[in-house]
C-alpha cells in the first residue's frame, strides 16, 4: 500500500461540540471503518493478512 510520508499533515484537536462529535463518529467514522478493499489486521507474530468481507 502505498504511503505519502514526506507531504503529509496530520492535525490533532479536541472535540468540544458533541454534534460534531456525534457526527464525525456515526457517519465518517463508520464510513472510513467499512472499506476494506485494502485492509489488513496485522498479526501477533508480525505478519498482515487480509480482511476479507462478511459475505464471502
């Protein structure tokens, strides 16, 4: 998987309002969480394997 290391900004902040924060947890969280065309768990010996959908 490909990874921009030498452009990337990564910004931190505290959520004070609990209707952003709500938000921000149910629909782009969730969302983000759901797309495993590309993920992997990795491994107590180290190694990554594949999530594979539900339905398969």
């Amino acid at each position: 998987m490909p990874r921009n290391l030498n452009r990337r900004v990564e910004v931190i902040y505290p959520l004070t309002d609990e209707r952003i924060a709500s938000y921000l947890e149910d629909a782009v969280l969730k969302t983000y969480l759901a797309d495993t065309s590309k993920a992997r768990i990795m491994q107590p010996d180290g190694r990554y394997t594949r999530v594979r959908p539900s339905n398969q």
